[in-house]
C-alpha cells in the first residue's frame, strides 16, 4: 500500500473503530438515576452531607452517566424505614444508621454500633480488614440489601442532664431520651428509656416531661440548645463508641449494575465514610468550647456508673448470642478483634496521646 492510499484509508478505518467502540462504551457506561433516602434531617448538615459527598463522587466518575438523587428523611420515606423501603425497591438506595432496625433483629445494630464496642479507627479496621463488611453483608443479602460503610461520627457524648448523675441511685428512674441498645443496657440499671423526634426534645427537657436526652457531639448537639435547659453534659457515649453509617443498596439492583458502577459507589461510600469522620474532628473542638461558654458543665461518668452499664451489656449480649446464631457469630468476631485492637491501642497510641494531653493541659501547645 503506497502512502497517499494509507492516507486516504486511514481516516475511514478510525471512523469505523469509533462506531464499533460507542456501543461498547454505552454498556459500559449506561445512563443510570438511582434515588438514595437519607435517615437524616438536612440540619444535620454533617450526616446528612455524606450521601451527598456519595452523589457527586459518583457523578464526577461517570461523567455524569449515574446519578444519585438524595433526599432527607420524610421527602419520600420516613428516615427509620429507609432500608425497608430500600428493600422493597421502593427506593434503590439509602444512607442510614442500622442499628435503627435493631427491634426487628438486634443483628442489626452490630452494623453501627453496640454499647462497649468497637471505637471509630477499629470498627473501619474490623469493617475493612476483619471481614466485617462481609460478615454484615452476608446478614443484608437476606433482607434483599447490600451496604458498605458510609461515615462515622467518631465517639459519642452521653448526653444532657438537668440534674448530676453521680451514683446509680441516680438513676433510678430517670426518663431518658435514649433508643436502641443504650436504652436496653440501661435500663436495668433503672432508667426509663424514651423515644423522642429531635424536634421535640427541647420542650420535653424544658418541662420536665423528660430528665435528661443524648444525641450526637458538640456540633450536632449546639443546635438544638439542650444546655439551656439540661447544662449538664456527660462524657462519653459508651453506648455509641464509634457509630458508623451505611450507605445500602437494593441487592437485585445492585446486581444489575456494571462492575465498574459497582465499584465506584464502593469508592464513593469509603471516602464518605473518611469524610464524616475527618469533618467532625475539626467540627467539634469548637462547638465544645462555645458550649462551655455558654454555660454547659462537662462531666464524666463515674466508674460506679460505666461499670454496671458494662455488665449490663455484656450479660444482654450473652442472652442474644444464645438465640440468635448470626448475632453470635458477627459479635464475637467484633469482641475478638476488640481484644487485640486494644492491646495494640494501650502501647504506642494510648501512651503518646496521653503525653500529648498532658503538653495541650500544661499550655505549651
């Protein structure tokens, strides 16, 4: 072939690989628009911001091709039957706390969090490395979902209180604003557990309907003014050592997705699940402060208090793992990593940041 027929061949040839290409492409690339239903209020700015951080990581990989429209909690289902709806393909996703579905299986709740569990840094490392996503995953495949880790708001705080908590005396009969396992450890130790919406826990505090209340952190806490009515904030929520979101999927949907979609909501969700965590870290250093000026009173539990709610739990834990076989066997891979996480965390990190405090303590950070 001489030069000047290569030359003229050459541009028909391209032509022809671009329109054999093209419907390669389509498949691979297939214009898709899912909804995803958040548990969150959009107050809830930080939480409620993850499945947006989801929708547009996703978009900008795709070109746009797969889109995920976020809606907050009650736009289209109510924020606590979001996995429900998101099994029933009412949905095809959401972004929600499992351990909100705890009462139909405590199984659930091992996908957030259980009091005296795992902390943020190890429940992403069981997650990640300890099977963890496999094992909840296994559990979802039955309910007709698949999830993978979606945040996390790092420990929690134990909340509000109108008056001191400082023996389990005090305790004793005490209204909390408290759900899912916390209210369940702590009731034996005589609290009255109380389901109450955000928007209505003010008021109950304010009038005495309730005594004390527990919501997230600093942030997320300063909104809603409890120390106006209950200054004092205990420390920490053992019930909630480190929370983590998931971001679901209806399981015949997310099968029918190409891998490559399959794995860019995966690397959507872990940055997701990083971002919460990181935001909140910066967040809440000064929601804590101003709280403090504005007159909240930082307390901790007393040993008297965490110890009972510790042996609570652990007996409740005891009676689940006896009926119910995959409670048992995703619990004790939770406890039995917790255990070698713990004896890790004791020698290098524990001592440096203890020395660490002490310097910040001291004033010479």
């Amino acid at each position: 072939m001489d030069r000047r027929t290569f030359l003229t061949r050459a541009p028909l040839a391209a032509g022809a690989a671009s329109l054999l290409a093209a419907p390669a492409l389509a498949q691979s690339a297939p214009k898709i628009v899912w909804r995803m239903t958040s548990s969150f209020p959009k107050s809830l700015d930080t939480i409620f911001g993850a499945a947006n951080t989801m929708a547009q990581i996703v978009s900008d990989a795709t070109d746009g091709n797969f889109q995920l429209q976020v809606f907050a909690a009650g736009e289209l289902v109510p924020g606590l039957q979001a996995a429900d709806a998101t099994a029933a393909g009412t949905v095809e996703a959401c972004h929600t706390a499992t351990y909100y579905y705890w009462g139909k299986d405590p199984t659930w709740a091992l996908g957030t969090a259980v009091p005296f569990s795992l902390n943020a840094r190890q429940m992403n490392a069981w997650l990640y490395y300890g099977d963890g996503i496999g094992l909840m995953n296994e559990f979802y495949a039955a309910q007709g979902l698949i999830g993978f880790p979606a945040g996390n708001t790092g420990v929690q705080m134990g909340g509000w209180y109108r008056k001191e908590i400082n023996t389990l005396a005090d305790l004793q009969g005490l209204k909390m604003r408290i759900g899912g396992f916390g209210g369940k450890v702590l009731e034996p130790l005589g609290v009255v557990p109380q389901q109450i919406a955000g928007g209505d826990i003010y008021p109950a505090l304010e009038k005495g309907t309730i005594d004390a209340a527990e919501w997230v952190g600093p942030y997320d806490d300063e909104k809603l003014g409890f120390y106006k009515v209950a200054p004092n904030y205990y420390y920490p929520g053992f019930w909630e050592g480190g929370p983590t979101l998931t971001a679901m999927f209806n399981l015949a949907k997310w099968n029918e997705l190409p891998k490559s979609y399959q794995v860019i909501l995966e690397a959507a969700a872990k940055a997701a699940n990083m971002d919460m965590l990181a935001s909140y870290d910066q967040k809440n250093p000064a929601a804590l402060k101003r709280l403090v000026a504005a007159g909240a009173q930082l307390k901790p539990f007393s040993s008297e208090i965490l110890s009972a709610a510790f042996d609570s739990a652990m007996k409740i834990y005891a009676e689940m793992s006896a009926s119910n076989a995959a409670f048992k066997k995703i619990h004790d891979s939770q406890q039995a990593f917790l255990k070698d996480a713990y004896l890790w965390a004791q020698i290098a990190e524990y001592n440096y940041d203890v020395f660490m405090m002490t310097q910040q303590q001291s004033g010479k950070l």
